[in-house]
C-alpha cells in the first residue's frame, strides 16, 4: 500500500471512529487512538512501529502546533491569580509522580535502576490529549488555564528529571562517576536555549503579524513560524514544544489580539493533522503488551495518577488557588504519550552505549510503557473532560 492510501485510511477511519466515540459522550481523541490500535499490530497490522515512523512530520507539525495553542492561553491576563498556584503545582505534581512510582517500583522489585528509571518518565504529561479535549469543548475558566499551564511545563519537569535520573541509574548499573554536567547543565542548557529560541522568534515575527489581514495569508505565516521554529529546534536539538510554546507566550503578551488571531485561523488546518497524529499514537500501541506489563504496569499506573492528582492538589492548597482548581485539576493530568515513549527509547539507548546486558533493563522499560500508555491513553481524556465538566468550564467564552 502505497503512502497515500495510508494516510487516506488513517484520516477516514479517525474520523468515524471519533463521530462513535462522541456517540457514546466520549472525547473524541479516544476514537482516534482506538482507530490506530484497530490499524496496528493488534488487531489488523496494518499499521507498524516501523510504519509509524514514516510519519514523523505529522508528529513534529502536530507538537509544534499544540506548544503554540498552549503558549497562546497562556496570556498574564488570564494568569492572574493562578501563577502562583502554577509555580506550586508543576512541580509537586511532577515530583510527587517520580518519588510514588520509583518507591513503589522499588518495594515491587528491589531493582534501583529500573526504579529510577520509571519515576523519572512518570513526571512526564502528554499535553496533545489535553489540549485536543480542552479545544473540542471550547473550555474557558481557572481549571483550563491551569491545565494549559502544567502540561506545557511538564514537559521542562521531563526533562530535568531524566537528565538527573539517567546518569544515577548508570551509577548503580556500572558505579560510574555522576558529572555535574549530565546531571543538571546540559537539561538546563537545552531548557533555556529551547524557550530563548521560542522567545527571540516571537519578538520578531509579531511585528509582521500586526500587518497581514486577510484570513488565508495569517493562517500561512503562523503555520511558516511553527515550522520554522520546530525546524530550528529539532535540529539543534533542543524542544520543540517548549521552543513553540514560549514563542506563542510572547506573542500572546506583545499583541494579544494578534497572536488570538493567528491560533484562530489554526482552526482552519490543525483538525486533520490531530486525527493523524493520535491515530498514529493508537497505531503504535501494542495491547497484546498489557499482560506482560504485571503488577509493575499496573502500580506504575495507580501511583503515577495518584502523585499527578496529590501533587496538583496540594500545590492548588499552597498557591491559594480556586477551590476547582484544587478539587478537578488533576484529574486532567493522567495522558501519558510521547515524551514518555520518546525518553524510554533514549534511555534504552544509553543503556545499550553503557553495555549490551543492560539490553533486557531497556526492553523492558520501553515494554511497562508503551502497556501503560495504552492505558492511559484510553482514560485520560475522559478524565480531562469529567474534570472541566465538574469544574462547569465547558462552552464558556471570553
């Protein structure tokens, strides 16, 4: 089968797979991602992991798209009153996450490296779910922004988290010596230079924003911007969502009408993009995978949400926060995708740079979770919809 046929399949049966799901009052995303796992080597194999990877251009096009989303609601005028319990939740949540998981993990296996290894991907929040159910029903209020808010960041949290995690897992593994330079600079290096980048291209392309009035000429410049900048960020290698989002977060805060109306005509092109890209996610997730993940899997999970929900709670407590914030948030914080699945392939890398017997410790990371994001994949955008439902955010306007 040619590309074209595979696209044209993944985009029509998302597209019906999504109308089912909203059949049965379900975010849409989760029939795009059952959609996948019907194509992928579950059910009809139509879909590979080597397949996939075909179509990394819809991955980076699509994150590049919902970093700039995100920077876009994150204005000051929509931050008053939730920066303080931001600054408090990220990091609780994120770090209440890797200790619950790697204490668990270690009580289950007494394996420190695996132990370490899985808190620090558990920190890591997939922000494309969020965004996909926030925008579907058009949610406005204090638990969205402070959604927005926290998936952005995680991704900043992910990275610190690993880049101090691998190298001690490495030490119990070989007794080799940390470095300073692992450990902290070379995350916060690729940190600051990701939102410098994002931050130096959003000064210099809102001054040629304010001039573009028609609707198709808007929507080709900030779909030029985001490539640009994804381009420059992958190929210095650096983050692309943060590089976006802090783009998007100048913007916003330079000339908020036009960075409104520039996301505004996104619109027009992001919806086939989505469905690609979560029907991609769904096409590389294994559910034959889910019994081998055992009881590991299954307390990753469990302690992973609770850290998530525990932590946002008591940073909303510590922030002075809206009492939805505190009581829902949290409870929007469980997809898990590609940040994730992308770090444990990297940490399989460096275990196999460090010695091939690490090969199986590797494997078996990449196998807890690829399982687990199946899951999670599968309930988290109920929970994101169940959150701003209770916190009566659905359908508000500005």
């Amino acid at each position: 089968m040619n590309d074209l046929l595979e696209l044209a399949i993944l985009l029509l049966l998302g597209l019906y797979a999504a109308k089912g799901a909203k059949a049965l009052r379900t975010p849409q995303v989760v029939g795009y991602v059952v959609a996948g796992v019907i194509l992928g080597p579950s059910v009809m194999g139509l879909l590979s992991l080597e397949g996939t990877l075909r179509y990394d251009i819809v991955t980076s096009v699509t994150l590049g798209i919902i970093g700039f989303v995100i920077g876009g609601e994150l204005a000051l005028r929509n931050l008053r009153g939730l920066g303080k319990a931001i600054a408090w939740i990220v990091p609780l949540e994120a770090s209440l996450a890797l200790l619950l998981v790697g204490l668990g993990t270690y009580l289950l296996t007494c394996n420190a490296p695996l132990s370490i290894l899985l808190g620090a991907l558990a920190s890591a929040t997939a922000p494309a779910g969020t965004v996909d159910v926030l925008q579907e029903y058009k949610a406005k209020g204090p638990v969205t922004t402070t959604l927005y808010a926290v998936v952005g960041l995680d991704d900043a949290f992910a990275l610190i988290s690993y880049g101090f995690c691998l190298p001690l897992a490495k030490l119990f593994i070989s007794g080799e010596p940390m470095s300073l330079q692992g450990v902290l600079v070379n995350p916060l290096r690729e940190i600051g230079l990701s939102i410098g980048l994002g931050a130096a291209a959003g000064v210099t392309m809102i001054f040629p924003a304010r001039w573009l009035r028609h609707r198709n000429e808007l929507l080709a410049f900030t779909l030029g911007v985001i490539l640009l900048i994804s381009g420059l960020a992958v190929k210095f290698h650096l983050s692309l969502i943060l590089a976006t989002m802090s783009m998007a977060v100048t913007m916003v805060n330079l000339r908020y009408a036009v960075c409104r109306r520039m996301i505004g005509t996104l619109n027009d092109f992001a919806p086939p993009i989505y469905v690609l890209f979560f029907v991609l996610v769904g096409g590389r997730l294994d559910i034959s995978l889910l019994p081998k993940m055992g009881l590991v899997g299954l307390a990753y999970i469990v302690l992973r949400e609770s850290g998530k929900y525990l932590g946002t709670y008591l940073g909303a407590t510590l922030g002075r926060a809206d009492p939805k914030v505190r009581k829902y948030a949290g409870l929007g914080l469980f997809s898990q995708a590609g940040v994730a699945i992308g770090l444990a392939l990297s940490i399989y890398h460096e275990l196999i740079r460090a010695g091939s017997q690490n090969a199986e410790l590797g494997k078996y990371i990449i196998m807890v979770i690829t399982a687990t994001t199946f899951v999670v994949q599968i309930i988290g955008a109920p929970f994101v919809k169940l959150a701003i439902v209770k916190a009566g955010e659905v359908g508000k306007t500005k």
